[in-house]
C-alpha cells in the first residue's frame, strides 16, 4: 500500500488555502484527482493508497469542501476550475493528468478546454454530461434549496446509494463525515452552479487524449448521457464497468488505476 501524505495549499491572491493528499513515486507522472460534490481529498483513498509505482497522486480538497476554506461565495464550476489551475501553479505543476471524479470531472474539463498546455490527458469517471435534466439532481435540489444547516441523514443515503456494491461501513463513515463539513450554503451553491451552468457548453474545445470510464448500473447518469460526451471529445473513448454503479474510484478502484495507466502508456 502507498503512504499518503496530507499538506496544505496556500493559493494566495484572495484564493483559499486547500487540503490535497499525496502519494505515489516522487519524479512519478503528475495525476490531479478532482473530487465530486460535496466530497474531499478522501473520495480517492482507495485509488491513493493503491497508487502504482510510475505515478504521482495530488488530490486536492475544493473550496468550502472537508476542511478547506469556506469562503461565502466563488461555488460556480469555473470557480473551482480557476483554483484547480491555482492549485498546479501553488505545488509547481506545470502540466498533468486531470482525473476527475463525478461533478469534479466538470471542473476538470473546463481546465482541460481552457488551458491544454496544462493538461496531458483527461479522465473522466462517472462524469455528467448534463445535469439539469436528470431526474436525481433535481430531486436533491429540491431538498437541498430549503437546507438550513449539514443533514447527517440526507449526507448518508446520498452516499449509500451511489453504489452497487457493498463497501466497507469505515469508509462510507469517513465519507458521510467529509460530506457534513461542508455548511448548508456550500451544499446548496455549489449544486446550484451545476444546475444552471450550460455543462454540454464546457465540452467544447477539449482535444486534450480522454478516457471516459461508466458504470453500467450508475443511478444518475444513463448511458446517453456519456455519449454525448464522446461526440463533443475528438479524442475520446469509453470503458464500461458492468456491474458498478456511480463511483467506480470506490467500487473498483484497482481496475481504475490499470486502466488509467494503460491509458496514459498509450499516449507515451
């Protein structure tokens, strides 16, 4: 098992300070893990402490997430994209793989469209193509709207129920826990920015090498939906995980890393 280190990311110019986790070969290639909604660096455990040797993991904690800064404002996708590059520049990256992970895979893109000089490939895993039109969101949103302050029970069944297969009761904990250090306003801003964002509008420009990787039982996103992701990227193919639902990197995060570093040999 890799060991994963814990530091801080002081992005400065007005930024907040973010949490990132890393592990992997030191002089390894650059992977950025970008953790979904409502998530922390703690999403991608199980693909850190797994990391083979060849890479080198930062997953960075966003803003108002776990326990990264919680500025009142600043939760709309281009938001997050803007402290994703800061976060390269912050740690002295110049360039990487982006691995996105569910709505962080929209931040993800957005780097990966607006600034190619910094992207040397894109994953996508269990990625939205859109968002406003899925019936889930919506039904999240209609809860999360009203919410006054973090709901432990509303954290958990949005947890527990993006996965197929059984997962050890620590680890879902540890992500329930994650969730409710996130304060209601973040909760609700941040799936706010999802919904109104035109999100088939950050898929353009995007020519950078891309892996889309798909659950085939995923309760959010139909297959259709990542087509539409497919025809938007030139340069773009899809896995398809039978039998796992919306987080792969928690259900099948070894056969991630295999892929993701079969991917990147090819483009070597």
């Amino acid at each position: 098992m890799a060991t994963v280190a814990v530091h801080s990311a002081v992005l400065g110019e007005g930024r907040p300070t973010l949490p990132y986790a890393e592990a992997g070969e030191p002089g390894g290639t650059p992977l950025v893990l970008v953790h979904g909604y409502l998530d922390s660096w703690w999403s991608f455990e199980p693909m850190l402490r797994r990391m083979p040797p060849g890479l080198h993991a930062y997953a960075p904690t966003q803003r108002g997430h776990g326990d990264a800064d919680k500025p009142p404002d600043g939760y709309l996708p281009e938001d997050f994209a803007d402290d994703l590059v800061a976060f390269m520049d912050t740690v002295g990256m110049e360039r990487a793989v982006l691995v996105g992970g569910s709505s962080g895979g929209v931040a993800a893109r957005i780097v990966a469209g607006r600034r190619p000089d910094r992207v040397a490939g894109l994953v996508l895993l269990g990625v939205p193509a859109t968002l406003a039109d899925k019936p889930k969101a919506a039904e999240i949103w209609d809860t999360v709207r009203q919410l006054k302050a973090p709901d432990p029970q509303l954290a958990a069944a949005f947890s527990e129920g993006l996965t197929v297969n059984p997962m050890g009761r620590g680890f879902l904990q540890t992500v329930v826990d994650e969730n409710l250090k996130a304060p209601a306003h973040v909760w609700r801003e941040t799936l706010r920015g999802l919904l109104e964002t035109d999100l088939r509008a950050t898929l353009s420009g995007i020519l950078v090498p891309t892996l889309v990787v798909w659950g085939d039982r995923d309760p959010i996103l139909p297959r259709e939906d990542q087509q539409t992701i497919l025809d938007a990227i030139p340069d773009s193919r899809l896995l398809v995980y039978e039998g796992v639902g919306h987080v792969a990197y928690w259900e099948a995060p070894d056969r991630v890393l295999r892929d993701l570093t079969a991917f990147m040999a090819e483009r070597t």
